[in-house]
C-alpha cells in the first residue's frame, strides 16, 4: 500500500480505531511512526557505510471488559493490520481483568505543537554530500592531532520523524521531528596501552548542532587526556561527576522515581513522596515542553500533554514520574510520560547551581573527577552502584594524572545527599542531562 | 549521549542466570527424536526469481562489486505476568527487506518495508549509489540452495503452541516464585518467542532460506525483609521446542532458581574491594571469554586494527592452559544458526589454542578484505541492518582441575558466581557486573555476597588465568549481545576458571 502523505497516515489510524470498535473493542489506541533515516560512517578518509532508508510502523492497544492486548506491525497493507486488529480482540480475553488499565481520560489542555519547535526544515537542504562532508571534516580535524593513533571512525545522521496518535476516546494528532547527530570516536596510544574516546552532538536543529572543529576537539581532548593512566590504591574519596556522568546517575534515578517501578517495588524510593532524599541544593525536574530540545514533544505515548514536573524540589521527592496505569496504581495523575508500554523521560535534568566547573575542581583537595564508567552494575531495588570506571585523579585542586582500571561503589540514596557543590555546566545533550557535580565520598577499588 | 560503537553484553533483562551442562541439553529428551521436523520456510514476499534478479542487476547498476537482498519476516509474541495477573500479550510482526552494495572497502544500505515495485528499485538504487562506475554488471543467475543440517531440531515450534498452553506455563514459573518462600513479595514472568524467516539472494548467484524459531523465559523476583529488598533472576529457552519446558528446565526450576537468588542476597555481604585472586563459577562466567576475547577477535576490529589483538596472530596471548571456540553449530542453543545472515554455512572456529591466537570471526566483506575464508559469523538484528562480524556460542574448553581443588587453592578470595552482564572495548578494559558471589577463605566458600564489579584487560587476565577446570558449562541461554547497535541473541560458556589477580570493586 501506498501512502505518499501524512492525510492518508492520520487517516489510516482513524480508520483502524473504527475498526476496532466495529469489531467489539471497547477501546482501542493506534500509533503510527513514520521515519526517513540518513547515516554516513566514515573512517580514515574514506565512506564505510552509507544507509538510507524510511520506514513505517504501527502500534495498536486494545481493551475489551479490562483486558489488554498489544501489536505492532511493520507490514502496513489493510489486510494485515485489520487481521492484526482482529487477532489482539481475540487474545485480551486472555489476559486477566485490570481495573488499572485503560486509555487516558481526555484532556481539554492543548499544546501548540508549532511552538515546541520540534521540526528543522533545514533538513531538506542538505544534500548527501554536505551530511558526508560533515563527518569527513570531523575526523580529518581529529586526526590531525598526532597523539591519536587510529580511528573508529566519525559518523553524521539525519532523521525525520511523523508520529501521529488516534484513540477511541476521540484523540486524532500528529507532530514531526527532526533529528540531526555527529559523532566521532579514537584511540590513542600504542597497541597495548591504547585508550578510547569519543564525543557526539545530536539536536533537534541543525544550526545548534556542534561543528566538525568542536566536536572533532572534544573527542581528541577526551581521548589524549586518558594517556598513560595510573592504577590507585582502594580508598575511599569525594568525587566530581563530569556532566556526561551526572547525566549517568540522573538517569539511574529517573529509574528509581518511574511509576512503574515504584507501584512494581523495585526502587528504593517506594513510599518517599514529600520526604527528603536529598540535601536542599538539589531539584530534578522533568519538562516535556522546552523548545528545540531532543527530550521535548507536546503528547505523550498515550496522547496525555506533556508537562513540567518538579521530581524533586530542594532536596524532598514531590513526584513519581507516570503514566496512565503508574498513576491510577498509585492514585496519582499522568505525568505525560508513556512510552508506550512504559515510562520514559522527557528532559530530565538537575537544575544547575552557581559554581564553575573550574571552581568545583579547585575545591577539591584529592579526589577523583569521573570521567566514564563501564558495564552495568546499577540496582534500582536497592540503590547500589557498581561499576568500571575511568576518571582524573585530582590533588590539591589540579588534576594530576588520569587513573584507570578501577571501580566505583556506592548508594544513589547516599550520593543524593552529598551532593556538595552544583555547577553551572548544562548543556542538555541528550533528554537527560546534568551539570558538573562534586559529591561526598565513594568506595573506589584499585590495587 | 549515546556511546559510540561500544560493545556491551547483557543477559536478558539483567538476568540470564543459572546454568545448564553442556551435554544435558542433548540428552534429556531431544536428541531421541528420529526424525525431527525439518522447518518449512514460509515465503511472505511473493517475488519471482526473475523479480530477485532484477533488483540484484538494478542495485549494481553503478557498478558495485556484489550486491545482496536479505529478505526478512518476523512475528514476535510475548506474555507478560505480574502482581498475579496476566497483564498483557503481544504480537509483532516485522516485514522487510535491506538489499546492500559492496564497493571496495564501501558498503552502500538501503532498506523497506514498503514492499511495491517501485520502492525496491528506489532502494536498490539508493543502496547502488555508492560505488561510482557506470559499467553494469551482470549477476550470476540465481541458483536456489539447500543445506542438509538442522541445528533447530524440535516437536513443538513455539510458533504452534497454543496461547493458553504458553500463559500455564507462565503461571507455573510465577507460582513457584510467588509461593517459594513468604519472603517473596513481587514476581514478575515473561515469555517470549520469535519466529524469524529469512531469504538471502546475492549476486553471486546464492539463493537460501532458513526459518529460526527462538524462545526464552524469564523470571524476576524481589524479596524482602525489614527494610532490605533484593531481587533474584533466572530464566532458559533456546532454538527449542516446547517440549524444552518439560525435559530440559521447567518453569517451576526458573521460578524456584529466580526466588532462591533474591532470598541469598537478603543475607549477602559487599564484598571488600581491591585487588584478589577470583574464581570465576563454571557456565554464566563464560562472559568472560564473551568480553575479553570474542570481541576483539571480530575480524572487523582486527582489520581495522583497532583491537588489541590486531597484530598478535598467531602469537601466545595467554596461558596455555586455554583453548577457545566460537560455534554457531551446537543444536538448540540460542546462538546457533543453519546460515549466518549473509547466507554462509557457519563453521565451528577455533579462536584460541593452547594460548596462542589462532582464528577470527569474519563475515563476508572482512574476509574478502583479508582475503581470508568465511567463518559464518556474519550477523544482523534484522533487515534494517548491514551484517557484521558476530559470534555465536563461544566457549572455554574444560582443563584438568576439578572445581574443588581450584577452589581450595585460594586462601583469601572471591568467588564470582552470577552476572548482569559485561561490557569491553578495543582497548581490551573490559568489566563484568556480578550479582552474586561468595567470599572464599582458607580454600571454602564462605559468606554469600551482592552486588560487585570485576574490571581489568584482556592480555593481563588472559594470562593470570591460573587453573582451568574440567566442568565446561553453559549460560542459560537467556543472553544478547550488543554491538554498534544491533542486538543479537548468544550464548556462551567456560569452566570454572581461576584468575591469580583481578580488581574487585565492593566496599572498603
């Protein structure tokens, strides 16, 4: 089947709710996204992998007497997903009755789409030799560097997104997206003591992406400065979470404070609500609404607006990210943070404080600045953190040498509430972010 | 910030545990099948040969060196319990084709899933756009293949099962979790199973099917008591029949497995950190050979020289105690395939021997550039994706000690036993993330302990492996490997194995 505009999609959504209803479910939610993908891979001067491609998927949710029933679809021809329609009818009544389940009430709250900024029509001006160019320069200038030793190459992708939302509740939307990223990664060092590093830039419009030079910087800065690395003694020391790393822990938290595992019981935050879980410095908030950010859109999976949420407020926990089931387990309100078949965030971020990573750095007398970690290790039943780690270590305020081939322990519950100093530092990279921090002491493991 | 091109291992939903002796999965009730039904390919595509060829001679109309059309469909369901209701089932099905153009050392990729004449020809097109010649090749014509093997051998395809029989056998791991002990407070069981049909058409004239049927379920429980919260993790399944959750392990032994887990932790200590000899439990520890050896051997690191490994061939890189495999042949395990997925019959390849470097995982496009021959190991996720060098079931070969002396040979130690998973890069640093594991004093186990992680290179373990024992075993056939963004199942395997020095990350 051919569908050459987004009429025929929202069109084709609607169609299937009727659907739906005709034969016997009493609700029912269509999604159809409908994507158009660039990448370039280049390595050492030269194209690797050149993709482009669109494609189309389909997501259905239907409830009969409280019993639920999922599908997706790849193959959009009418025959297909009506029979899909068909069979999810069959199977919910093999589910068990869930009085929690269900689609979102409807809301009368509107966002205007237009004005979240979501859509670069600069997108269709870039012709593939510009897009290949873009990553070529990044890793030309990278390489130019002579302390980098091998590449794995720089990449540089475009994607536009439509998604478009119909439920039996009346709800019929759609919004589009663009997304631009360029991405770089290298080693440095000889073959037995080579280090790895890499930066990346994504953003919803082209003109605020990083240029080739800043990125190429980056990821040579962040890849030299791991050389000749030293093992350290096992200690227990304060550290300073660079922003990428304050991001790592923020999303660990974003997982401890989802609906979803708190009605499940397997975060450590279970019945915290309106207690303090952290020193007062700190306040989280979750904005689906910033404009221009890769975290933004003005509904969620299930067409509930989105919306600013303070998760935490000076340091006492004020709200559990949800959707619509989290929140009627919890006897909450949606957060307008469906995934779909979950919760995810939309811009996640600490509130930056005042002082200047520079600062933050010289207040520390020895410690250790984490650079990157390595491998799982993160239990959201109990808090506890386990990992790889790379870092900088730091004595009496100057970063000494880099230190590797350690690990880090601790409790997310612990590190919140010693979060000493917020830096100024955000950048919002990617739909969670964070700025510079420094917190109290942590178990590293070395020698 | 999305990490580029980092490999990472995880067993399924942070689980994948216990684990299984290599030759039990034969014996107990499979291998007496006489004559095991041999899959019929299902064609959901409904294109001539002529159709093929043609969209083979367009995507090489600008020259390219050889070009290649995956066709894939897939239908994925799932069940879901929790709070002792079913929540959910779901079913996916996923229809496409990638069709992919060699040029030199360039690949050139498009992909559809709307399936008109006119969108493949635009995809071949785009895909043909990167080789830069206009002489038009001519493809060799299409010479359909058979292959005599079956590495799926099975009674029931889980595809056949009925809906109703798949939910009993969710309620009865749950139940056995739920009610194994009043501790347990939260449990949560899913099963899911994937039937993937792919047709591989290139012009060198290769025309193959393979139908892959692939099924896992997995249990998560959380128990408490006071104020502490642990949870526990099991989980089995394969290229199996149902039949597998009545001979091989049944969902009581996962539900049970998963209870017993979160119920140890509730006791386990933080194991002290630093550095420590460390025993590594035979079966879910062969993430180890999966981190610290598989991946580097990937030929498109070596080619690159990007791994570690890229100038060692054939030199002594460890102890010679250690010999490695990766084998995609093995029957009914989640790794193995009948094709790879650009058509190759996979072969069991020998990486390591008696310590020296001796073989590497290629897929096609490495291979030719290192004019070396094919292994098998080109694998995609799906047909939205350019296949690279994978592995598949990659083990440890058994030694000669018995797991009581390696373990008595330690004084002062730490036994690693259960794992989230593993992460490595070409730098060969690489971590594993254990869930649980023991203290081990005076050449005893002693107190349970949680969460840890081990860190350390590749060169360094490698030959700090002290004893290697002779109880080869598997992991539970739960596991995923990641790498540059494709996901794919594996497996993997080792015996217990004593490592002199290693850094443990736990609490001083």
């Amino acid at each position: 089947m051919e569908i050459e505009n987004s009429a025929e999609l929202k069109e084709l959504a609607a169609s299937l709710v009727a659907f739906g209803k005709i034969n016997g479910a009493e609700e029912i939610e269509v999604s159809i996204v409908d994507g158009y993908e660039f990448s370039v891979d280049v390595r050492l001067g030269k194209i690797e992998n050149l993709v482009e491609a669109g494609s189309r998927y389909l997501g259905l949710r239907i409830l009969k007497d409280k019993k639920t029933a999922f599908a997706t679809s790849s193959d959009l021809s009418r025959e297909t997903l009506q029979s899909l329609v068909k069979n999810a009818i069959k199977r919910s009544s093999f589910a068990s009755q869930d009085e929690f389940s269900g689609l979102p009430a409807p809301s009368s709250r509107k966002i205007n789409i237009s004005s979240l900024r979501l859509f670069d029509p600069e997108i269709s001006t870039l012709d593939s030799e510009k897009k290949i160019s873009l990553a070529m320069e990044t890793e030309k200038i990278a390489l130019e560097d002579k302390r980098i030793t091998n590449s794995h190459g720089a990449s540089f992708q475009t994607n536009e997104i439509k998604s478009v939302l119909a439920n039996s509740n009346g709800f019929l939307e759609e919004y589009d997206q663009t997304y631009f990223g360029l991405s770089v990664g290298l080693q440095a060092g000889d073959t037995d003591s080579r280090v790895e590093g890499s930066w990346s830039s994504s953003k919803i419009h082209f003109n605020e992406l990083e240029r080739p030079e800043e990125v190429a910087k980056k990821a040579v800065e962040r890849t030299v400065r791991q050389l000749n690395p030293r093992k350290i003694r096992t200690q227990n020391v304060p550290m300073i979470f660079e922003p990428l790393m304050t991001s790592w822990i923020l999303g660990f938290l974003f997982a401890c404070v989802s609906g979803v595992s708190i009605y499940q019981k397997t975060s450590f935050l279970v019945d915290k609500l309106e207690e303090r879980i952290s020193n007062s410095s700190v306040t989280v908030i979750d904005d689906g609404l910033m404009p221009r950010m890769l975290g933004t859109r003005p509904f969620d999976a299930e067409g509930v607006p989105c919306q600013k949420t303070r998760v935490v407020r000076r340091g006492i926990l004020k709200n559990y990210l949800c959707n619509t089931y989290a929140a009627r387990k919890l006897k909450l309100k949606s957060t307008g943070n469906s995934s779909g078949t979950g919760v995810s965030p939309n811009n996640f971020y600490l509130e930056p404080g005042s002082s200047s990573p520079e600062d933050i750095i010289s207040s520390l007398d020895k410690g250790l600045i984490l650079t990157r970690t390595l491998g799982h290790g993160l239990n959201p039943v109990t808090g506890d953190i386990s990992r790889g780690a790379f870092g900088l270590w730091v004595e009496n305020g100057e970063i000494a040498y880099p230190v590797s081939e350690i690990t880090i322990s601790g409790n997310l519950g612990e590190i919140l509430n010693s979060i000493e100093l917020i830096g100024n530092d955000i950048d919002f990279l990617s739909p969670i972010s964070g700025p510079t921090i420094k917190v109290g002491e942590l178990t590293v493991a070395g020698q | 910030m999305p990490e580029i091109k980092r490999r990472t291992f995880l067993k399924a939903s942070a689980a994948g545990l216990g684990s299984i002796i290599f030759s039990g999965l034969n014996c107990k009730g499979i291998k007496k099948m006489k004559n095991p039904p041999h899959l019929v390919f299902e064609d959901h595509f409904h294109f001539s040969q002529e159709d093929l060829q043609k969209f083979l001679n367009i995507s090489l109309s600008r020259g390219g060196d050889f070009s290649e059309i995956y066709l894939e469909y897939k239908i994925y369901n799932s069940i879901n319990m929790e709070e002792d209701i079913i929540k959910e089932t779901a079913e996916s099905i996923s229809l496409g084709l990638g069709i992919r153009v060699l040029s030199g050392e360039k690949t050139g990729y498009g992909y559809t899933n709307d399936l008109s004449r006119e969108k493949i020809k635009k995809t071949a097109l785009t895909a043909a756009s990167i080789a830069s010649g206009t002489t038009l090749r001519n493809t060799a014509s299409l010479n359909p293949v058979q292959f005599p093997h079956n590495f799926y051998p099975l009674l029931i395809h889980p595809s056949q099962e009925s809906l109703e029989e798949k939910i009993r056998l969710v309620k009865k791991a749950y139940s056995a979790a739920r009610n194994f002990d009043s501790k347990i407070k939260k449990v949560k069981v899913s099963l899911m199973d994937l039937d993937q049909h792919i047709t591989i058409v290139n012009s060198e004239g290769l025309k193959v099917s393979d139908a892959r049927p692939l099924i896992k379920m997995v249990c998560l429980a959380v128990a408490e008591k006071e104020e502490k919260r642990e949870a526990g993790f099991s989980g089995g399944g394969g290229r199996v029949g149902m039949e597998y959750f009545a001979h091989v392990l049944t969902p009581e032994e996962i539900g049970q497995d998963a209870a017993k887990e979160a119920l140890n932790l509730l006791e386990a200590i933080t194991p002290p950190a630093g550095e420590m000899p460390v025993i590594l439990a035979p079966g879910h520890s062969g993430v180890l050979v999966h981190e610290a050896v598989g991946h580097l051997l990937e030929a498109d690191f070596i080619r690159k020289k990007t791994s570690i490994f890229w100038n060692k061939m054939g030199k002594k890189v460890g102890s010679s105690q250690i010999t490695i495999y990766d084998d995609p042949t093995i029957p009914n395990f989640r790794g193995s395939y009948n094709i790879d997925d650009e058509g190759t019959i996979p072969k069991k390849t020998l990486l390591i021997i008696k310590g020296n470097l001796t073989g590497l995982l290629q897929d096609r496009l490495s291979a030719k550039l290192m004019k070396k021959p094919l292994t098998g190991h080109g694998r995609r996720e799906n047909y939205t994706c350019i296949p690279i060098p994978r592995m598949s079931n990659t083990y440890i070969d058994r030694g000669e000690y018995s797991p009581e002396e390696i373990i008595k040979s330690v004084k002062k130690g730490f036994y690693a036993q259960k794992y989230q998973g593993g992460q490595v890069e070409d730098s060969g640093k690489f971590t594993f993330s254990v869930n649980s594991g023991f203290l081990i004093e005076n050449g005893k186990l002693t107190s349970p302990t949680k969460q840890a992680t081990l860190i350390g290179t590749n060169i360094d373990i490698l030959n700090d492996i002290e004893m290697i024992g002779s109880d080869l075993k598997f992991g539970l056939q739960t596991g995923s490997c990641g790498k540059e963004g494709q996901t794919v199942p594996v497996n993997d395997g080792c015996p217990t194995i004593k490592i002199a020095k290693m850094t443990v990350g736990g609490q001083k």
